[in-house]
C-alpha cells in the first residue's frame, strides 16, 4: 500500500492476462497435452490438427483461438484414430483445470464454494470460451453445476467427456477433500460396456445419454470455505475479469443468435424462452431488439438460411437431418423455406455446391 494515498493497491495489471475470445472461438488450451498423447500412442498431433483445419501452434499455444467446432473433431477424430471411445475422459484425466484460464485462479480463491462457481458461470464464457454456459441448478438437497455449449457443432461425446472430468476436477480443487459428487449425468451417447469404466475415473454413479451435462453434488457444500481462498486475489482478479467482461460484452443481437443457433435443433426455439435465457421480459427483448433494427422473428430466419447453407455444402447430412437441426417438423417445410431464400431447391443447391 502507498502510505500517501490510503486505500490504494501496489497491485496492477499492464495487460490482458489472457485475449477474450469472441463468439465462436474457445482457447486452444483444451489441446493442452495432446502433442505428447499422440506421441506416446505413434501419432504426430501436427498434422491431427492441420487435418482439422488449425495450425500446428494451437498444440503449443494455450492462448491461440480456434472454433468449437475443430475442437469436437479433433476430439471425435482422435477417439476413432486411437480407438478409445472415452479418449476426451481419458485425455481430462492427465490435464488440469487450469485450461479454463484465468478463470480457475479466481475459482480458487473465492471464499466459498458458491462464490467460486459464481466465478465459473460469469466468467468462463468471456476468458475461455463465449459459446458455453454453465449454470448451478440447486434443489433441496442436491445442487448440479450443468454445462452446455449454444452452438450447433453435431456430434461432441469426446468433448462433452472432458468437460465433465475438467467441471470434476475444478469442483474437487475449490470444494476440497470432502468434496465428493452425487453423480454425473452425460449427454454422450456411451456404450453401455463403457459406463462401468466412466464411473471409475469420473468416481460416481454415470447417468449416460441424459438431456443435460452435470456434476451433481450435496447442496451443503456450496457453504463450504475454499481451502485455498485468497481475498486480495480474488478482488483483485475479480475485478480485472469483471472490466474485461464489461469492456467485450456481445450485443443483444449476438446473444440472441448463440440463443437462437444452439436452441433450433430442439423445436422449441421462441421468444419466450430466449427472454427467459437472457434474463429478460419478452417486452423488453422486443424492445431492445427493435432498437437494434431487428425482431427475433427475422434472426431465427437469418440464421437458419445460414446453418442450411453450410450443412448442404457438408454434404455429410441427409435433408431430414438438416430439416430436423433447423427446428422444421418436416423436410417439405424446410424446402419450401429454403426454396424462397434462394431461389433453390435444397437439392438444387447442393448439386451446385
């Protein structure tokens, strides 16, 4: 402290302690380890990521930004090409949950269990990666840290898997010894073989193919003290996330196209429940829409002309899949909607491409 200037900290930041990624990116720290992984199994983890469109100092470089999407691949790639389908379970297990960022310094230094997941859900997304959202459910006796990324990047079962074994191992390190989980639900569509195994590394009752991702747990705990809780550094980098998060917030109408883009494929994409989301009225969505030049109607239609276009050109779907991930009960709907944006037939479009 400067005895001239009472309240005034020696401490300060000439920088970024990391470069917020924006929508559509996540920190290439997820690789962390995976040069050495593939080294060990006879693989060059350089050409896996160039494979997937990345350069091979994402392998290096915890800082670098590459799309959710690649990440999925790579994972989902390297489960085929190693044949372990619990690679991203197996691959969490020799990394830490310091590939959240900065983020994970100040969990560990909350004062509370519950201050520290306050951490996670606030400031994950503006450190790590904007496309995931982590919400604490709390119940009577049982509270669930659940995850989720609002983005369509198909399937993800490897990445959804070191999700759960990195949430796993930040909630033990600010939960402490005592911290034991109730157990894990998983979205991943594991083989029912594997689940004995999941259960082992994850050290908890598995709930396989569950309609969400969570770590469940005592509510109890969340009145814990972390046994490593720093008060100067938790204010101190508090406050440093909170201006970045501040100084990078994404518009209205970003924030409603992650909604929008990551709540198509369930059919149930509509206003109501993009407000609730938000944390906003429908009203005063519309209205803060409206003063962007927009209606919510029109950016459901915007950004499924753009997920048509680019699944079309994948190749890799059928047209009741495409018609089925944009939120269409049918794939005549989804041709004639397609038809009017392009002038197109959907297989006309695709022959082209």
């Amino acid at each position: 402290m400067n005895p001239d200037m009472p309240g005034a900290s020696f401490f300060s930041l000439d920088g970024p302690l990391d470069v917020p990624p924006g929508g559509g990116q996540v920190r290439a720290a997820n690789f962390a380890g995976l040069a050495g992984v593939a080294r060990t199994l006879g693989r060059d983890a350089r050409s896996i990521v160039e494979r997937h469109g990345m350069e091979a100092r994402v392998l290096t470089d915890p800082e670098s930004l590459v799309a959710p999407q690649q990440v999925a691949d790579t994972f989902e790639y390297c489960s085929t090409t190693f044949d372990d389908p619990l690679f991203g379970l197996h691959f969490a297990t020799l990394q830490d949950p310091e590939v959240f960022g900065c983020v994970t310094a100040l969990c560990r230094s909350a004062p509370t269990v519950r201050a520290g997941i306050r951490c996670l859900i606030d400031f994950l997304p503006v450190v790590h990666a904007p496309d995931c959202e982590v919400v604490l459910i709390e119940g009577r006796e049982t509270a669930e840290l659940t995850w989720l990324v609002n983005a369509d990047i198909g399937v993800n079962d490897q990445a959804n898997y070191q999700a759960a074994m990195l949430n796993l191992k930040l909630l033990q390190a600010i939960g402490g010894p005592s911290f034991k989980p109730h157990w894990v639900s998983l979205s991943a569509d594991a083989r029912p073989c594997d689940l004995p195994e999941i259960e082992k590394l994850l050290g908890c009752r598995v709930k396989g193919r569950s309609e969400r991702n969570s770590v469940a747990f005592p509510v109890h705990t969340l009145e814990q003290p972390v046994p490593s809780a720093n008060r100067l550094l938790y204010k101190l980098l508090g406050s440093y996330l909170q201006r970045v998060k501040s100084a990078h917030s994404q518009s209205v109408i970003d924030r409603t196209n992650s909604y929008i883009r990551g709540a198509l494929a369930s059919g149930m994409c509509t206003i109501e429940r993009c407000a609730e989301k938000l944390g906003l009225s429908v009203r005063t969505l519309q209205s803060r829409l409206a003063a962007e030049g927009a209606r919510f109607s029109e950016l459901v239609e915007a950004q499924r002309q753009t997920l048509a276009r680019a699944h079309l050109a994948d190749r890799r779907l059928s047209l009741d899949e495409i018609a089925d991930r944009l939120g269409y009960g049918e794939q005549t709907s989804f041709g004639r909607a397609f038809k009017r944006w392009t002038g197109m037939t959907p297989q006309q479009f695709r022959a082209r491409s």
